[in-house]
C-alpha cells in the first residue's frame, strides 16, 4: 500500500539523520575507516573495473547472445548430465583468473539464460576459487600442503555446494526440468568454431591483461615469463580478436580496422595499459552498436551494457562497506577499517571451532582480490594464525565477498543468497577443522 511506501521512506530519512547527526568524527578509528573505504574504493577503480570488469562484462555479452540458450540448456541446465554439468562447472577456474566480482556477470548470463541452480553455483564458486595462478602462488608462499588442500577443497566445494542448492530447491528444479524438456533444438546460428573463438579470445585478454607478478622477487620461470610478456600476449589476441570481428561477425573491416589503428598507437604512447583498453572497448561498442547488418552485434554491446548497470553500482556499493568495516588491505597498503585488527588476529589463533568460523565468517565478507589473499594471510598466519583457520579462510574468501553477495541477491534472491553463503561458511568450517587436525 502507499503508506507503506512511505513510512519506510521516512524510516531511511531518519535512520540516515541520525545516523550523520551522532557521526563520531573526532574518533581516529572512524576517520581511518573512512580513509581505508575511500582507499579501497580507488584502489578498485583502478585496478579492477577497467581491466578486469569491462572485459567480463563482453564476455557475459557473448554468452547472453552468441551461445543459444538450447546450448546453455544442454550443457548446464536442469536436465543435462549431470557430470558433464558439474565437471565444466567445477574446473572453470582454470581458465578463468578472476576474482568473486569479475565472476558474477558470467554466472548471471549463464543462470538467465536457463542453467540448472546446482552447476550454476558450482561454476560461481569455481570461478575465483580454482584459479590456477592463486593456487600455484599457495603452494609457493604458504606450502605444498596448503596448495593441495586448496585445489581439493575448491574442487569438492565446487560440486557438493552446487549439488547441495539443487537438492535444497529441488522442486524448483523440477519444475525448471518439465520446462526444459521440450525446449526446441535451435540450430545456431554460425559454426560452434567461431563461436568459441571469439569468447575465447576475449577470455585470453581478460586472463593476460590481469596476469600477476611473481612474489618474492622471481625473475625466470613460466610464470614470470608470462608476466613479463602479459601486454604482448594480450596485443596478440586482440588482433585475433580484430580477426574475429571481421570474419566471424562481419563488421565492416574499415572500421573494424580504424579502432584497432587508433587502439595500437594509443598503447605505444606512454600511458597505463587502461588507456588503450578504454580506447578499444569503447571503440568497439561504437562499431557494434552503429551496425545495421546483423541485429545480434548490437545486442551483444546492449546486453554487455544491462550486466554493468546491474552489476557494478552494488559491487561499489559492497566495497565501500567491506572496506569500512575490516579495512584496506591491498598491496602493500594496510589500513584498519572499524573492526580492530587486533580483535580478527586474535580470534583465528589455535584450530578451535571458534577460530575457523571466524576465520570462514571474515574471509565470507571481505573483499580479495584475485591473488592478494596468499601475502594477507601469510601476514596473519605470521601473527599466529592456525593453519586451519588459514584453509578455511582461503576456501571462503576468494569466492565470496559482501560485493559479490549484493549481486548474487539481485541474480536469485535473498533466500538462496543466503543459503549458498551458510554452505560456504559450514564447508569452510568444517574443512579448516580437519586440515587443522591432522
């Protein structure tokens, strides 16, 4: 009813009064909290949503209108084979090296485009949890029994949280399945070669553009052989993917070509790697959506646009809150949020119950980057941190974060947001209890 509506506006106004009335601005710890939100907020501005973001958000745009929705339903949905569904789902973080953010643009694609909920969440957790780059930098730094409990943990998750969602709402799930199963057979509409070239060209620029420097001071070596040659490589595929917008969908290679000039020469000036970045998407979106031949390629930049207005307004929004609240750790930057430092340190000693849910509880909500979670927890475990606490923080942090959760509510509800956050938190728990004993 109306009145409704506008009690709970007055009830924002003046929780927000109050609220900026009683500000506790002489508190040194609020006014660090209020520089360790601005400062997280930038620092992910900077790195995250030009490089990591506006390519996913191409990607979910390929999945959303180049792979048909008979193939999405084939594959993922509620009545493909199930360990077909969940053995894609589950190890997609191989190639994929993204963080819990950079993730939820794919996962919403496939989900509306009618993926079952249990290899849907699979491929959600999977995405930042067996990225194969965080995985081997574990191993490295925090050592080989850490690395492998890791890989086997996110695998494990991976599949029994995603069976766990499918057996939780199973009713749902069946009534998805009686709709799905006469769904017609669509052919598609260009060769599954072409298709694929083209999502995985745009997944090796996201993969190589975000491509992490070794630690520790390595200087040979695969890994950092890559890093050195990281803007290379994504060069390299960005003219195949110059390639693929000629051949494959047939934009008209004078402007196709023109981008690509104007996006070359501006990546040899001397300016970050963001820029030419910029310069090419946003020369790519004028291309695709000014093109009258084929519908589908301005679908694509429309489509890729509603995932960025969905998405990344509640992704700033759960950052700054992360960052209020427990801090900005990123790089070599470490500045407490409101919680005390001291007050997280303290309660993830030992391997008691306690401090692995604790440890599963914090690592839920606090925002990581795709790789900076390893020297994080190296810097806690070097306070005394147990080791199992430590696994269970590395099996619930990568994947979640309360960013990831704004989102993942506005995919598929309140409800099943939470169930799937106590599922990672229980896993998390309990796994931190048995590495810890053993």
């Amino acid at each position: 009813m109306e009145w409704k509506k506008e009690i709970r506006i007055l009830f924002w106004m003046i929780a927000v009064f109050i609220a900026v009335y009683y500000m506790p601005l002489e508190s040194n710890r609020f006014r660090q909290a209020i520089d360790s939100t601005l400062d997280l907020t930038q620092w992910y501005a900077r790195e995250h949503v030009i490089l990591c973001l506006l390519p996913a958000f191409l990607i979910a745009g390929v999945i959303s209108v180049f792979i048909s929705q008979g193939s999405i339903i084939k594959y993922f949905g509620a009545n493909a084979e199930k360990w077909v569904a969940y053995t894609i789902a589950s190890v997609s973080g191989t190639i994929l090296a993204v963080c819990s953010c950079t993730i939820l643009p794919l996962f919403s694609s496939i989900y509306k485009r009618g993926a079952g909920l249990g290899p849907a969440i699979a491929f959600l957790y999977s995405g930042p949890a067996i990225n194969i780059l965080a995985i081997i930098l574990t191993a490295r730094i925090l050592g080989f029994e850490m690395g492998l409990a890791r890989v086997v943990g996110a695998v494990l998750f991976a599949v029994v949280i995603g069976s766990a969602m499918a057996l939780f709402y199973r009713k749902e799930e069946k009534a998805k399945k009686e709709q799905q199963i006469n769904f017609p057979s669509t052919p598609e509409k260009r060769p599954l070669w072409q298709t694929a070239f083209h999502f995985f060209t745009l997944v090796f620029i996201l993969v190589f553009a975000n491509w992490g420097k070794p630690d520790n001071g390595v200087t040979q070596g695969g890994w950092y052989w890559l890093w050195a040659n990281k803007w290379h490589l994504t060069s390299a595929f960005a003219l195949l993917l110059t390639f693929s917008l000629i051949y494959i969908l047939k934009l008209k290679w004078q402007y196709v070509s023109f981008v690509a000039l104007i996006t070359a020469i501006v990546a040899l000036l001397p300016v970050s790697p963001m820029v030419p970045m910029v310069v090419g998407i946003a020369g790519l979106s004028i291309i695709t959506l000014t093109d009258k031949n084929n519908p589908d390629n301005r679908e694509w930049t429309l489509s890729s646009w509603d995932f960025a207005k969905q998405i990344l307004p509640l992704l700033f929004l759960g950052v700054m809150i992360a960052g209020f609240l427990l801090g900005s750790t990123h790089d070599e930057t470490q500045i407490a949020g409101i919680i005390p430092e001291r007050w997280v340190k303290s309660f993830v000693g030992g391997n008691s119950i306690m401090s692995n849910i604790f440890a599963s509880v914090v690592g839920a909500f606090m925002y990581f980057a795709t790789l900076t979670e390893v020297p994080i927890l190296q810097g806690l475990m070097a306070s005394g941190m147990g080791k199992g606490p430590a696994l269970a923080l590395l099996l619930a942090g990568p994947s979640l974060s309360l960013p990831n959760m704004l989102v993942i509510r506005g995919v598929m509800g309140t409800q099943k947001t939470l169930v799937y956050v106590l599922l990672v938190i229980v896993m998390a728990t309990v796994s931190g209890l048995i590495f810890g004993a053993l």
